[in-house]
C-alpha cells in the first residue's frame, strides 16, 4: 500500500493534510488513485465540504491551482515552476499554475525578533539606524522590511519566516516518494521523468530558502554584467547577511508593472526593452548563469534609463555544451533552418524510435518552413518557443529541466519586452549577439583553446592506458571480471512466446476433443444424456468453453498490445 511506502512518522501529518486539501478541492479521484484514501479515512479529518457544490462544477485546471494555493509555498513553488512547462502541460493548465502567487500575510515583527536576534547579533532597532516594522512585501518563504544603516545607507532586510524548513524538507520527501510511484505504477508518466522532475525542483528550492545563496548569485551575475554600465544589481552588506536573512541596498526606482509612472518620468521605453534584453540574453547565452524569473515585479526602471534586477533566489545554469545547442537552435529558429532545429531538439528529448524521430523531424521542419520569407522584425521568438514546446508534448517528450526553465525565462523577457515597447522583437536583439558569440566561438584563440583541451583530455587518456590495462588483468586472474548483456525486451519477448505456445497446446487440446466427441457420437451403448451419448455431448461442451476461453485470451492480448507504447 502507498501509505506504507510514504507514511512515514514524521510525514504522515503532512501526507493527511495534503489528502484533506485535494478532497475539499474536488481531487478526491487523484488521492484514490495515489492510494491515499485509507490514510485520509484512519485519520477522521473533518474535511469542511459545505462548498462542495462549488468546488465540483470549476474545471480541473482551477481545482488545482486552488489546491496549491492552499497547501503552501512548496505546492506555490513547484507549480510557478511548472507554468514554464508547456511541454508537460496544455494552454488551460499554464494559465492557472501563472496565476500562482505566493503573497501570504506577513508574520509580525514580535514572531521574528528571536530569529533576528539570533542573526543579526542584537536588535534591529540598534544593529540599523532605522528599522520598519511593517514590510514592504511578504511570500511564503520570507518578507521584506526597509532599513538604513547606521551610515545613511537605505537597504531592504529579507528575514525566512520561522519554521518555514520544516514544512519544506517534509513537503519534498513526500513529493520525492509519489514521484517515484508515479514513475513506477503509471508508465505513461515515465516519458516526462517525474523523478527528475522533483530533483532539480528540491535542488532549486532548497538553494531559495538560503538567503546567503541568493546574494552569491546576485553577485555573480553583477559580475557578469560589469561591462554593463546600464545594468544594476543591488550591493550585499554582508555583515548582517547569513543563511535566513540577508541585507542588500534598497533600489529607489519605478516597479516594472508600473509603466504609466515610466512615461510621466519620461523614460525611454524602447531603449529599456533592448537594454533589458541584452542583459538577459548575456546572461543566457554568453554566461550560462541567469535570473530564472525576470517578471515585472522583479526589475526596476532607474533615471537614465537604467534597469535593475532584484531576486535572485531562482536562477538558471546551463553547461558550455548546452549553450552551444542553444545557440545552434536559436539561429535555425531566427534565421529558418528547420533542419537544424530538428537535429537539437532530437538530442534534447533522448531516446525515441526511429519513426518517432522521423514523425518530430518531419513537423518541425514543417513549422519552422511557415515563417520563411517572415522578416525577422516581426518574428515572435517566444511564441515560437512556446510552439515547439506544444509539438514536443503532443509527442509525449520532455525538455531536461535545465532547458525547461531557460524556455520559460525567455517567454518572460518577451512579455517584458513588448510590455514596455509594443514593437519590441526578441528575434532582432538574440540575432546580434548569437551572430556576435558565433565569431568569437571560431576565433583562431578560441579553436585553439578548445584543440588544447580536446589533446589534454587525450593525453591524460593515454597516460592512465596502462594502469586501467593493469587493473584489468589482476582482475581477470582472480576471476572478477563479469560480463553483462542486456537484451531489451527480451522479457517480454519470452513471455508473448510462451502465451502463444500455451494456446496452441490449448488449441490442440480443443481440436482433439472435438474429433474424440465426434468418434464418440457415432457409437452406440454407453451413458447418455439428453438422448446423445454423455461423453461425446461432455467432450463438445469442454471443447466449446476451450474455445471460448481462448477467443477472450486472444482478444485481451490484442487489446494490451494496442496500449504498449
């Protein structure tokens, strides 16, 4: 039973409530399925249908998103993550999962004054010049308060909320263990690998509830972004910063949603689309180390035009090899070489059969040949991203999750993008810098570099030659080498065949059995019943129940043939 393998002591209160909230919500069908309904029963849990009514006549996709919402920032977290999936999920589910928030009641001041006390070395009143009681702004995993320091400074303290690690850590096992249930009970899951799925999402999260991280990576990506003048990313005070609260300097600029105040200031609007662009896509392609979630809410317009990102507790990487497939796609989407989209995707979604790849191939060279003759002015970059990723779902493949939230980065910034300029085209920004990386990939310093490495990684091959030839043989004299083949299917293989071959024997059973009753009719004397000797009219009805048993078996076995992927 699945409450067996999940209920754990420590979790079983949690597993209880989570199975509470999906039945209040009208996902009373996904707990029976995921054999949490003996658990939901043993707990007695009084479950407050009086809404029932309502609950049942909203489509799936708002059940759950109410569901998630309810059960708290891990659920709010993991479904903001899974708006980016359009891979995974249709159009009615992305609307929902984007409209997650994790805004939630800030917790008083008096409930956090242990923890800071703890944190800071004293009193905010006497580490900061000024401390606000009230915040600026509160999520589940921690609320913001302004403060100045003692040397004038105006900086934003982001204090975790209490106990917040607790409900997290005990919220991923659970997630961890239904996912490797999923994975192994319903095997059409297996294409879109659950299990992966909720690893880079425990990896991501758990790097979020440390406030000291997110200041390393917002000074890494100010680092990068140095030669960006244009660019800000707000100062850590690393003084006052530690793993549950963080001081960084407060930007006094416009919010990103807030576009009717960037015109009374006069700002440029399309100067700060491109500019906005151009640091995100560095940060993509170039650097490989990115602000995950660039939204309106986490970026703001200063004087002259300049852009400030904030929130660094979500980020992308992406390896130098990914960057270069990147790149590779990016140019066949920009500049129409189907071909080469097809060819990366194809390395991006792993195994599949050969007709499965011809069928991929064959609608991606289709989709990207409708935009030929398209001026690249008027290229949607996003809406092309998000059509790839609806013909990879309709093959039932899925992106590596590292690429998953890169896709979603980059349908963020264009939304970003034609919020503030109407005319702005991701397409025209990507173009000058996939063309400008491209360049310096073949320089002659770079091919170098890179002949470098590939006769290091040879010679250091060649070196251990010897010893791994060394291993190999004192292995071989003690009789420890062992040779493993694997043969896929070949199970299954056997277990068809020996079907098969019980029904022939059963055919054979039943073909015997009619021709001895048939002999048996013709011969008088003997026992009979309804007027016909008895075991001739017993043979025919063993043969007719045979042949009936065999019909259903063939019949199943067809059907489960037609299901198997």
């Amino acid at each position: 039973m699945l409450i067996e393998t999940l209920g754990t002591a420590r979790d079983l209160g949690r597993l209880q409530e989570i199975a509470g909230v999906f039945v209040r919500h009208g996902l009373g069908d996904a707990v029976r399925r995921l054999g949490l309904a003996d658990s939901l029963a043993r707990a007695g849990r009084a479950l407050h249908l009086e809404h029932a009514g309502d609950l049942a006549r909203l489509e799936p996709p708002v059940q759950v998103r109410l569901a998630i919402e309810e059960l708290g920032p891990t659920f709010v977290k993991l479904g903001q993550i899974l708006a980016g999936r359009a891979d995974l999920f249709g159009p009615e589910w992305i609307t929902e999962f984007g409209k997650l928030h994790s805004r939630v009641p800030a917790v008083p001041l008096d409930a956090l004054r242990e923890q800071l006390r703890e944190d800071l070395g004293g009193e905010p009143e006497a580490v900061f010049a000024r401390f606000d009681a009230e915040p600026l702004a509160a999520a589940s995993i921690a609320q913001v308060h302004r403060a100045a320091l003692h040397d004038g400074t105006e900086v934003v303290v982001k204090v975790r909320r209490p106990n917040i690690v607790d409900t997290v850590e005990a919220d991923l096992r659970l997630l961890q263990r239904l996912a490797a249930v999923a994975e192994d009970d319903w095997p059409a899951l297996k294409p879109y690998r659950p299990r992966q799925l909720v690893r880079e999402f425990a990896r991501s999260l758990r790097r979020e509830l440390n406030l000291a991280a997110e200041c390393r990576h917002a000074e890494r990506v100010a680092a990068n972004l140095a030669a960006l003048p244009d660019v800000s990313i707000p100062r850590v005070h690393w003084a006052f910063t530690g793993e549950r609260v963080n001081v960084q300097d407060f930007i006094d600029g416009i919010p990103g949603e807030d576009l009717a105040r960037v015109d009374r200031v006069g700002l440029d609007r399309q100067l700060l689309a491109r500019r906005g662009a151009r640091a995100v896509l560095k940060m993509i392609v170039e650097d490989g180390f990115f602000h995950a979630d660039p939204h309106p809410g986490n970026v703001f317009y200063l004087p002259g035009n300049r852009i400030a990102f904030i929130d660094f507790g979500m980020v992308g990487r992406i390896s130098t090899r990914r960057r270069e497939e990147l790149l590779q796609l990016l140019l066949g989407l920009v500049e129409r070489h189907p071909q080469a989209v097809a060819d990366v995707l194809s390395d991006w979604t792993g195994d599949q059969s050969a007709v499965q790849l011809a069928l991929l191939e064959d609608e991606i060279e289709a989709f990207v040949d409708q935009y030929h003759g398209t001026p690249l002015a008027q290229l949607d970059l996003a809406g092309m991203l998000a059509e790839v990723t609806t013909i990879l779902r309709e093959h039932r493949l899925a992106l590596p999750a590292d690429l998953a939230l890169l896709i979603k980065a980059f349908i963020t910034l264009e939304g970003l993008g034609r919020g503030l300029d109407p005319g702005f085209h991701m397409a025209s920004e990507a173009q000058l810098l996939l063309r400008q990386l491209v360049r310096a990939r073949y320089r002659p310093q770079a091919l170098a570099h890179r002949g470098w490495q590939v006769l290091s990684g040879a010679a250091t091959a060649i070196g251990a030659l010897p010893q791994d030839l060394a291993r190999l043989l004192r292995r071989l004299r003690h009789g420890r080498v062992q040779v493993a083949i694997d043969i896929a299917h070949l199970k299954r293989v056997g277990d068809q065949i020996d079907r098969a071959a019980s029904r022939l024997a059963l055919a054979l059973v039943i073909a015997a059995l009619i021709v001895g009753s048939s002999i048996v009719m013709t011969v008088d004397g003997g026992p009979r019943l309804l007027g016909l000797p008895a075991f001739g009219l017993l043979g025919f009805v063993g043969a007719a129940a045979g042949g009936l048993w065999l019909w259903r078996s063939i019949r199943q076995g067809r059907h489960a043939g037609d299901e198997e992927p």
